[in-house]
C-alpha cells in the first residue's frame, strides 16, 4: 500500500510538523480575543508575554520542543496582529459620509440587489479598502460600468458582530479581509460619475470573462452552477446556492477554495503524463490565469497558495514535502490574516488535505481486510469527510450524511467541469457547451440535491468535538513521522461513529427558556421545557436565517427533532422554514388554520414533506410539564392582512406563563380580552405582538397581562424603525423595560428561583425577580 513516492513525502516532511503545531496555536487565538475588542493593549501584558516567550528560546536547540517557542511566539504574532487589526478598525469612520472612489469589480446579482466592490480614494482614512457595495437591481438607471470613477454619500454600516453564545466570528473575519464596513444604497442614481470608466487591465479581463459568460445560451440551473463554478459568481437562485451552501463536500470546495487548488492539481497530473516537463510551471501558470479570471478573493488566494505549494512540491520530486508546502502556504496566509483561524473556509481546508493526506492511509489499513484493493480509493474518499466532520458540526450544526459518495461523484465532475467550462466562456464551441451545459443541469438538479441530506449535529457539550478535531492532526502528525497510527485511527473512526448515531453532545434542559435569536428583521423564538422535545416559533426571513437557526439548535445541544410552528404567512416569519426543513429534522409543523383560497404558504413551503397541521384558539397540548394552548385565531379567517391571522400561544409552566403574540395586532388583543384572555397567573412573560410597532400592544392588554419580563424581536437598525417609542412608553407604565432582540444579539430568558434570568448575545446577563405580589 506505501508507495515509494509517499513514503518519501512522509519522511522528507517529518521533521516539519511543529511548523503544524504552531499553526493550530495561532488559529486558537481568534476564538479566544473578544470580537468586538477594540486592540487595546496593557503594555505590561505584552511585556509578560514576549519575557516568558523569550525563557523558551533555548527550547529551539533542541529537536523535540522547538514545538513550544515556535507555537508560543505565532500565537503571540497572531495575538499582536488582531490587536493592530482591531486598532485600525475601531479608527475608522462610520454612518453617513461623502465618498470616493472607483467601481471595482463586474456588478453580480444577489437576491433582489446587485453587488460590487467600491474602491475608495476618499477621504484619506479609507483610502485603498475596497468595501462590499449593493444597489437594487430594480432601478430606474443602470448602476455605472465597472471602473467607473464615482463620488457619493453614503452610510458605511460597520460589521456586527455575532452573539457571544454561537460559533460565529463575523468582525474578525470583515477586518482581516479589510472589508469592516459596507454600503447598501437605495438607488444606483445616489452615485455621480466623475469621469469615464478606466478598468484596469485585471477588470477589463473579468469584465470580458463575465460578458462572454452571459452570451452562452444557458438555462437557469446550467447558468448558476456554470457561473460559480468557473467564475466564483454565486447563484442567482437562492435554492440553488442553498444547495450548494449545506451540500458539504461542495460548500467545502467553494468556500475554502480548494476548487482552485483541485483544478492545478489536476492539470498538473495531466500534463506530466502527457509531456513529462514543465508541468509546475504549466499547472501554476494555469491557476493564476484562472485566479485573475474569477477575481482574486480570500478563498482564491488561499487555493492558489495551496495548488502552488503542490506543484512545487511535485516537481521537486517531494524535496519540498507537502508538510512543508500545505503549512508554509497556509502560514503565509496566516501572516497576512491574523483571524484566519476565525475563518470556517480556512479551518475546512486545512482539516480536508490533512484527511485527504494523511489520514486516508491509517483509515485504509482498518478496512482493507474488508475491501482489499478498494480500500485505498476508500480511505481517500472517507478520510477528508471524517476529518471534517467535527469542523462541519461546530461551524454549520451538522454534517453531509452523502459526504463519501459526494466526495467520489461530485469532485471528480468538478476538477473536469471547471477548466472546461472556463475554456468555453473563453472559447465556446456549441455543441460542446450544450453538453457541459447538460451535465450541470443534471448535476445541479439531480445528482447535487441528492446528496444534500445533512445530519445534525448537536454540539452542546464542546469537549469531544475538540477532542476529534486535536485527534486528526494527531493523527497526522503520526502518520506523518512514521509511529503506530492504529489504535487512533480506531478511536477516531469511534468517536465520530458515536456522535453521529447520538446525534451529537447535549444535555436535556434543566428549566424553562425561551431565546429571541437574533436573525435580522423578523421572529425566530427557541423554546425548550425540561422534559420535552424543542419548539421553535418561526424560522426568521430567508436562508441565511434557517442556517443561522441550525447553528443555534446545534450548539445549544437540541438532539431531537424540533416542533415549528409557524405563526402566520409572512416572509419575516417563514422565511428560514425551506433551509430549516433540510437542515434539521423537523417533527411536525403548524400553521393558523386560515379560510383562504390560495395557499398563503407556497412562497415558503419545502418542496417535499407532509401538509402542516392547522392550529385554532382551544387547540392544547403538553410537552413536558409545560402546557401549550392556541388562543389566536378564534376561527378560520380570510384577512387582508396575515398579521392578523397570526398565532397567539399560551405556555404554562410551573408558576410561569409564557405569552407569545406572533404579530397580533391591537385589535386581536382587544378581541382576546372580549374572550376572557389572559385571566390569572403569578409570573408571566409577554414577547409582544409584531415587532413592537404602535398597532401592538395595546395599553389595555399590556395593563391586563402585567408582565414580569417582555421580550421584542426587531432587528438593528430596521427600516421600519420597530420598535415604536409609544410602545416603549406603554411598557415604561407598567414599569418594564423590554428587552430588543436586535441591540441585544438575541436575547434568552430562563426561569430560575425566584426570577427570571437574561443573557444577551452581547454578552450582558440581568436577573429580574419575581413580584412579590402576583396578579389576583
Ligand atoms: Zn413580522
């Protein structure tokens, strides 16, 4: 099974493995420094740190702890250099501001807006960043023609960070990719041309590429893979690039890069076998055409670094072994980007090649009693899956289920595809683009979605996630350095069967809680009762939020499948439920029975799965010790509008009642009153109606209710200025505060003894106790 080849990459590179140490130190010290740290540093700190580095330099003498100085001194770097990023961008100017500058790349669609980059030459501060730049693609005047020189005044809108309590790193990743603020205009006429377009020649290039691309005759599903294939532009069709988001194996591909790096080594294979010389200089020569034709973003450097230090590394016959070329290309990177460790593209890519390279061999050896020749194919196939499987779990919440058969079908498809499909853009031939064409049609609607079955991943308790990801580049280093790889190969192989047949880490629920997650303008609500199975109260307003949603059942350690319901038909509400429905399993759904004729949900629903359950005022049920009841609607109604069909629900636990008022209106909570709503309870929670906008929460209701504790989903800094100050002055009269989802973070209230807790995304916690005096 060991090749002399290999064999050689293995021992040339065994000496180099701290270098892989240091490395995993270094990325360590993103997810460590706070996110929204502004870098100041106390200089004593730093003094402590470079005297105690200094204390191990003799270690570098040494062979076995050189390992010590060399993590302790790139982590400190990193350190420094998040602290210099962090300066650099708290310095920097935002809200409203007179700019210029220069469109710097071929304007995309996304969603409902087109997207660019802007490269600004004024004002000073933010001379040379090139920040994300979006106008509606519904406008009345083209936007300007890439390389337009413009001028403008706009909002820089900084990055926000993500809640403390999700895996998410936001802001670190915007400042060490020098994208910290961004520009959404109303309308493309908001921009004046200053002169005429001057593309440089790397635009022109992209621009042509682009051009060419929209000329091949192409249908839908052809036209967005074909297009994010070959020239990194995401899908139109949200579906489409969902699939391509959740799939895996293809996530992994685009995000991290690795798709560039796959194509090199592709074509270097090819060429050496076909002329045996210059296949180095041919394959890298090839990756730069193809980097400068997508456009040179993070995750293209990243593979070209990668596909470079391959070819190198081949055509010196393994003199520069892959240990040495993966670790120093992605060192380099590291150098220049301080929170590449806070990047999932970077982790993924990393964790596939040590699978790919080193952990497929240990991996064959276990089953070849079982598959003989095959098994080495197999190990290469597995291996990258299994080694990313934690990183899937923490990062996303779950993991491909397909991953294997993914890996054989669709990498193969996409190192042939991609060159091919760029020389067409260049060169079209018709029959042959109308093959290609076909091929993606099927890949992206038959075979894609296919192997799109995710398995969550609950990852509640972190340590064993931690565990397995240390054990591959354990693993790795082993390999590597010629020791004894069976017993953990064994573990590995168990551990990650376990966490897959338990659905991952958690522990059920100690007491009540209810969590707003923050997911922009809209409602997402996690319920959890001791006892019972989860409930979520809508899916918040697209995609992204159903992704975010599968990210925080996973770390908060929801094993089970979960009950949506689903409060009435409105984007802001269902959304996330299409990507919810893929990601997670869903146990039942419920939906307000309505007297409709038209179907208000077919915008939203999943394209498979059963009808939702009707919900009606009187419907009840336990889960757990707690008790759910429907108090809106009252019958079936046909309403102009859906916010007032919306569903009202009761939760009653222990001496708590929760009030969840979807977007009800004023006028139900009139109606709800008429019907003898809310009557007694000591302790109560209300998550007002409708975003806290003045049609809601009525005086009255909010007077006959008294609540403890309220709770206001809106997002930051929402157009529709939600939540209203008359509302804020209705609940000040009651003597609360209410807590915004959107400022906050999210929001997660829990019931403990003697109060309710809360704990903010942002990292704040208050303790509200209970009324001495509970309502008559
Ligand atoms: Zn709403």
């Amino acid at each position: 099974m060991l090749s002399r080849s290999s064999l050689w990459q293995r021992l040339s590179g065994a000496s180099l493995w701290p270098l892989a140490w240091a490395l995993a130190a270094a990325c360590t010290v993103p997810w460590l420094a706070p996110e929204r740290w502004n870098g100041q540093l106390a200089g004593r700190w730093v003094v402590l740190g470079a005297l105690a580095w200094s204390l191990t330099l003799p270690l570098l003498r040494g062979r076995r702890w050189i390992v010590v100085p060399l993590a302790l001194g790139l982590a400190g770097f990193t350190f420094l250099g998040l602290a210099r990023k962090a300066r650099w961008e708290a310095a920097l100017p935002s809200g409203f501001l007179a700019v210029e500058g220069r469109i710097a790349a071929p304007w995309t669609l996304q969603g409902e807006r087109l997207r660019t980059q802007l490269e600004l030459s004024a004002p000073e501060v933010l001379r040379g960043l090139a920040l994300p730049l979006t106008v509606p693609a519904e406008g009345e005047l083209p936007p300007p023609a890439p390389g337009t020189p413009v001028r403008l005044r706009a909002e820089l809108r900084p990055v926000q960070p993500a809640p403390v309590f999700l895996a998410e790193r936001p802001l670190w990743r915007a400042r060490s990719d020098e994208a910290p603020r961004r520009i959404h205009l109303t309308s493309a006429q908001l921009m004046e041309a200053t002169g005429p377009p001057a593309p440089s020649l790397l635009l022109r290039l992209q621009t042509l590429a682009r051009r060419r691309f929209e000329a091949l005759p192409l249908g839908p599903t052809a036209r967005d893979l074909w297009g994010a294939l070959a020239l990194g532009i995401p899908p139109v069709d949200e579906a489409h690039f969902s699939v391509f988001a959740e799939s895996g194996t293809l996530h992994i591909l685009v995000v991290s890069g690795l798709q560039v790096t796959l194509v090199m080594a592709v074509l270097e294979a090819l060429w050496r076998r076909l002329r045996l010389r210059g296949a180095a200089t041919g394959s890298i020569a090839a990756g730069l055409l193809y980097s400068a034709l997508v456009g040179f973003s993070a995750p293209v450097w990243r593979g070209l670094f990668m596909g470079i230090a391959w070819a190198l590394g081949r055509s010196s016959g393994w003199k520069l072994p892959p240990a040495a070329g993966l670790h120093l290309a992605l060192g380099l990177w590291l150098l220049g980007h301080p929170a590449a460790g806070a990047e999932p593209g970077f982790l993924l890519a990393w964790w596939a090649l040590l699978g790919l390279l080193w952990g497929a061999e240990p991996l064959a050896g276990l089953v070849s009693p079982l598959l003989g020749r095959l098994a080495l194919p197999f190990g290469r196939l597995a291996a990258p899956w299994l080694s990313t499987l934690p990183l899937l779990a923490l990062l996303h919440g779950g993991a491909p289920w397909w991953g294997i058969l993914a890996n054989l079908l669709v990498l193969p498809l996409v190192a042939f595809l991609t060159p091919v499909c760029l020389a067409l853009i260049l060169v079209p031939i018709p029959g042959v683009t109308q093959g290609a064409a076909t091929l993606l049609t099927w890949m992206g609607d038959r075979l894609v979605p296919a192997l799109t079955g995710i398995a969550p991943l609950a990852t509640g308790i972190l340590w064993p996630w931690l565990l397995l990801t240390l054990g591959w580049l354990i693993l790795a280093h082993r390999q590597g350095t010629l020791r004894h790889t069976r017993a953990l190969t064994v573990g590995l192989v168990v551990l990650s069967l376990g966490l897959l047949g338990f659905h991952g880490t958690g522990r059920a629920p100690a007491t009540l809680s209810l969590e707003s997650v923050d997911i922009g303008q809209g409602d997402a609500l996690l319920l959890r009762v001791p006892g019972g199975g989860a409930t979520l109260i809508d899916t918040g307003p697209g995609p992204w939020s159903g992704r975010r949603l599968a990210r925080v059942l996973s770390r908060r350690g929801v094993r089970e499948p979960v009950h949506l319901v689903l409060t009435h038909a409105h984007g802001d509400h269902a959304g996330g439920w299409a990507t919810l429905s893929r990601l997670w399993p869903l146990a039942a759904t419920s939906v307000p029975v309505t007297a409709e004729e038209e179907d208000p949900w077919l915008p939203f629903r999943p394209p498979a799965g059963a009808d939702p359950g009707g919900l009606l005022r009187g419907d009840a049920w336990t889960r757990g010790e707690a008790a759910f009841s429907v108090r809106w609607p009252s019958s079936a109604f046909a309403l102009p509008d859906a916010n007032m069909e919306s569903v009202v629900l009761r939760v009653t636990w222990r001496d708590r009642e929760l009030w969840l008022m979807g977007d009800a209106l004023a006028i139900q909570e009139r109606d709800l009153l008429d019907l003898g709503d809310p009557g007694p309870s000591p302790h109560r929670l209300l998550k007002a109606g409708h975003h806290g906008s003045r049609n809601a929460s009525d005086p009255a209701w909010v007077a006959a209710l008294k609540p403890e504790v309220a709770l206001i989903p809106a997002g930051f800094h929402n157009r529709f200025e939600h939540p209203h100050p008359e509302t804020l002055a209705t609940f000040r009269r009651e003597g609360l505060i209410p807590w915004i989802t959107g400022s906050s973070q999210g929001v997660r209230i829990s019931a403990q003894d003697g109060g309710w807790r809360i704990d903010t995304g942002e990292g704040a916690t208050a303790f509200t106790p209970l009324r001495k005096s509970p309502t008559p």
